[in-house]
DNA sequence: CTGAAAGCGCTTACAG
DNA sequence: CTGAAAGCGCTTACAG
C-alpha cells in the first residue's frame, strides 16, 4: 500500500469537504474540535502526507533554505574544507528546528548556481559559503540582489556589500593572534595567507596582524608573507617559500588551520621545532587543531552560533523583516603550538 | 524585476503555445529547430526558470533524493562523525553529476524520519547514513519497505536485511587490521568497540579480528576487549577500562578511528608510547587519522567511491531497476602508529 | 464552522 | 511539429 492518498481520501474517510482536511491539517482555528478529531485518525490511518509539491506550489513558497558551499575550482574536489563541513552541522540543525529542509550544493565558483534555487523555487532563501576568490563572485552576488533573491553569505563583513554578510571578527582575531605571539616574546612573525581584497577575510586577519606589529613598532615586513589559500598544502608550500627566503622569523600566524597545519608539516620536515624554534597560531579551531602535535593554538569561529544566525537573518529576509549583517566575536584559544615558555615535550616531565 | 515570469510569458514572447513552450524546455523531440530557438532566447531574455514545484505535481517526482544522517540519541551533537561528514561530501558530488538535487537531515534516531520525506513526496528516495544501533532501528526500516520507499542505507551487508545496503568489507578490513598487527609482532592484541549485533560493523570488524587470532591459535579473550560506540570521548574511556583491568596487552585494534584516537590519548596520559609500547590500529581513514602524532594505521574505506554506489543504486530502485546490496572493499593503510620495527621519533635521525 | 470553486504553473495525452 | 484542454494535489478567498 502505497503511500497514494490525497486529501480527497481522508475527507471521504472523515466524512467532511476537502477543503476542512486541507484547513484542518494546516492548523486553521476554523476547525471544530470535533472535526479535527475525525480527520487527524483518518490521516493516522491512511497514512497520509500532505503533498509538498502541491502545497508549496499554490502556497507559493517551498519552505526549504538552499546552501551552496562554493570552492575555487583549483581546489581539488578531495576534502571540504572541515570549518565548512562544521558550519554545514549546525545549519543544517538551526534549518531543522525552524521548521525548514535544507538543499545543498557543493559548486565550483564558476558555476550558474546564483540562477539555479530560489529562481525555480526550489528554495525560500539561499545560505552561501565559501572560501572563494571575493572580486570573482561579488558580480554573482549582485545578480542575486538584482533578482530579489534572499540570501546571506558568512564571510568578511564590509562595507557595501551586496546583501547581508555573518562572520566573524577577522580583524579582531588576527589581532588578538598576533598579540598573543608578541607576548609569548617574538618579535619576527610571519603570516601565511593571501592578504589582498581578493579574499577579504583573510586580508582582515592580515590587518589585524599588521595593526598591532605597528603598534608595538615593529612593521609588517613583505619578505614574512606568503600568500596561501586554505589548504595543507598550499600552506606546505608557502612555508618552503618561506624558508627558501632564508628570512629568519621565530613565529608563524597562519590565516587558516588548514595553512598551519601543512605549515607546521614542512617545519617539521625540516626539523624545527614547534614552539621551541618557531611558534605558530592558525584560525578557525577546526577538529584537527587539537589533535596535532603539538596541539594548535588558533583563533576560534563559533560555528554553532554562526549557524543559528545564518538562518536566522535570512528567515527575517525571507518574511520581509529587516535584517543586517553580523560581525560574530573572535576568541583566541591557546594550545602548545604556540607556548614558547611552556616546555612539554610528551617524554619529559610536565612543565605545568 | 523579481522572477514572475511563467512558462505563459515566454510562449507570448515566443509567439508559440505555452504547450510548445514546456515541450521545448524538457527537451522533446517534436520541436523544431527554429521555434526551440525562439524559445530558448525568450527564455534567457525574462530570465525564466521552470518552477519546480509545479513540474513535479505534475510529473510526480521529485527530482530530489533525501539524505538522512541519524545518530544515537546519547551521541552530543557538537560533532559529525567527520567519516560520514565524507560520504555527504561524495554523496553531494555523485547528486549533482546525476541532476539530482539533495535534501539533508540530521536526524535523532528516536524521530519518526521514516515517514517524512519519501511520503510527503519532498524526495523520491532515500540515503541513511549513521551509526547507530541497529537493532532500535531495524523496525524503521520494516517501515520504509511495507510503503514501498526506495532507500539504501550504509552499513554492514547481511543476510536478510531490509532494503539494500551498501557498506565494505568489515569482516575483511577487521582481519587485514589483525593480520597486520600479529606481522609486527604482537601477540596480545586487544580490541576497542562494542561487538554485538547492535552494531553489525563493528561486530564484523571484530569476527574478522577473532578469526585472524584464531588461525594463529590465539583466541580472542573477552578481557581484551571493552565496549566503545565511534566517539574520541568513548575511545578514551574504554581505554581507562582496559588498563585498569591490568591485562597485558601490545596492541589495540580499534573499531574505528575516532575511537583509536580517544585511546592514543589515554595511552599517552599514561605514558605509554605508540608504536613502541602499544600498536595500534583504526578503521575508516578520517582526515584526523593522518595528523594524530603518529599518524594512525587504519583501514581505509573509500568514501568517495561510496557515495557514488549509494546514489546509483538508489536511482536504479527509483527507476524500478534491479539493485542488489553491495560490499566495497577495505584496504589496510600503513602508517606509524602501528609499525613495531620502524623508529622515527621526529627529533631522531631517520630509521632506515 | 463548513463546502463549492478557482487557481498555483506546469506536463502530457489527444487531436490536428 | 503545434495547440487546446485536462489535471497533478493542494490552499484560500467567497458564500453560506
């Protein structure tokens, strides 16, 4: 028995009109109790569903949130980068507790998505995340507001942009990142990480850390960065470069875990040593952070709160409500990577 | 200019019949050349999309597959198990090569998911990941068959299972993970995962570890092995409870990799040393398992190819095709955290 | 509180 | 190759 009744059955079954089921199954007050009753145990009984598609299409709306996780195309298809995949987790719950389905869709930048969910809608609103080159989508995202299109987008939150951005205090944490190096005595910190508008959320880490070797009278030297995207092993490679320059630096601040990671991987390999001989921060506190060795000490992005206010801004753009962009804080979490005083090594007695 | 236009619109524009119009768009054969030309221009010109909503009442499907990730209740949900956070990845990719698009849920195990999607006609069919106990959701299962759902699920092929599964060779992976350990020269291998029929893989994973022990005329003995579900958490106290038993042991194989990082770290806290004091084996080759110090041996499952069997064979159930379950092969991968005889401290000079 | 009816935007026999 | 028409299964004014 196929899942194949429609209302029509049930207000058979329930002796009222089709119209009282439909009323009644949508939590109309215009029911009587009674009624209600009736047509609630033959719904158990038939197993009825309420048609989606019917429903969506005479209510004009779908009720479900679209996501599109776009990547540059030289990404390789491989791994998702894991604070995405983290971000994914709890929108998809914050979706689920309002009510909402979710889409997703993992694009290549270059792709037509802009045109592709809410247009045919399949989607209410669309979620937008991504890592990707900012002046080669911002076109795209301009498309989307043209077309009335409700969406958000985590990332950078900047001036006049088009539509509403969430995300995180970049320049905040690369502050408090570049801080913490200076006070654990370094003097000679390089950044890892493509600082240009190109990608804005880096460039803002970048800031921050230039701000304060300013402040503290030490200027940003272009001979200690590395331009890297987030990968282990883009930020592999942007450490040889570094160590080809014969540049001597005594701390790392990677713009992303994943850059620290791979970072810390051709350190290694080289056979210096975390802390001791170069202390390093990363940013985002994916899964990973702390589980290498040693553990790394990095910027956190509260992905389960991001996630909640990522759908919850677009639901107020989806029912007109106003709604701005959100700068979420920064907090820096310190782990072994980056404690020069601290001197662990496992096989040697706690230093505490 | 918000997306109003309807298929009424670009058959006026046209100068064609609306019939024509969605005739051309799905591609038939009895358009001609020139007016699918008029058409397909028209359509560009007011940005015109189908709406899917309606497309799919009428043709009765969906075009869309659902993908339920459902976990024990007692799991916290901060994280995903990142091995099945890669499966969605592939999963997402092997959707989108076969024009399908992808709904995604989180579910609780306890919640009624069986009857929501397939039902209310949202997908047309159903992927079910997780790792949950098996016999508390079997019932479920019975469910999906007797309304004659399409599902396939990830997870131990056995006989007389409801629906088709897809899910590698556990028994296999649990005796190459074994065989390899006795080869470095072990000879007390415990094992870290609950094996019972509640949980099929594992309990798969550990006949293969029994069988391997008993070919070499060592039985598996119930003190070497402790109850762990596929947390780091659970990882770590399933292996406080075997080194409070004071058994001897040299090995650990573990039912997953989640599970031998939690152990790695309570070895580590009691300062035993991996490989040299204890070896240890995972399963599933998460991205951690490579960045753990040292990185861990494991059984790979290949997730990539996973994804793309589990959506094929879903689609040739959708499409009233013969599927059969199918089992995937498990290959060892060799790292450090097993390897006895190799001895790389990274601050030593290179074994070999 | 309830029913008859129109209509959401398509797809697809049916009849040229 | 094309058009007129029915109908997919709902929701929601409209009229009691």
């Amino acid at each position: 028995m196929k899942g194949k009744s429609t209302s029509f059955d049930i207000a058979h079954l329930a002796g009222v009109s089709q119209s009282t089921v439909s009323r009644a199954l949508r939590g109309s007050p215009l029911v009587n109790e009674e009624t209600r009753r009736r047509i609630q145990a033959a719904v158990e009984q038939l197993n009825y569903k309420v048609d989606k598609n019917a429903s969506n299409l005479r209510r004009m709306h779908s009720g479900t949130l679209a996501l599109l996780l776009f990547e540059d195309p030289t990404t390789d298809e491989s791994h998702i980068n894991p604070f995405f995949l983290s971000l994914l987790g709890s929108i998809t719950r914050a979706c689920a507790k309002q009510g909402y389905d979710l889409l997703i869709s993992f694009q290549q930048l270059s792709h037509d998505w802009h045109a592709d969910f809410a247009e045919s809608k399949k989607a209410d609103g669309i979620i937008l995340l991504g890592y990707g080159d900012y002046i080669a989508y911002r076109d795209k995202l301009d498309k989307l507001v043209a077309h009335g299109t409700c969406f958000v987008r985590w990332g950078a939150v900047l001036p006049d942009q088009p539509g509403l951005s969430i995300g995180c205090d970049n320049f905040e944490g690369g502050t408090a990142a570049t801080q913490h190096l200076l006070d654990q005595g370094c003097q000679r910190i390089a950044f890892l990480g493509e600082a240009s508008s190109h990608y804005p959320e880096f460039f803002e880490r970048y800031r921050g850390y230039a701000e304060v070797l300013a402040q503290a009278g030490l200027a940003a030297r272009a001979e200690l960065q590395v331009d890297a995207e987030s990968t282990e092993h883009s930020g592999y490679a942007a450490m040889q470069t570094l160590l080809a320059r014969k540049e001597r630096f005594d701390a790392i601040f990677a713009a992303s875990d994943l850059i620290a990671i791979g970072a810390m991987r051709a350190l290694s390999d080289q056979g210096l040593r975390v802390p001791q001989d170069v202390a390093i921060v990363g940013f985002d506190d994916i899964a990973m952070a702390s589980y290498v060795n040693p553990p790394l000490t990095t910027v956190v992005q509260d992905t389960r709160h991001a996630g909640e206010v990522l759908v919850d801004r677009l639901l107020s753009l989806i029912r007109g409500q106003p709604a701005e962009s959100v700068v979420l804080p920064a907090k820096l979490m310190v782990r072994r990577s980056s404690q020069k005083s601290a001197a662990p090594p496992k096989t040697g007695r706690a230093a505490r």
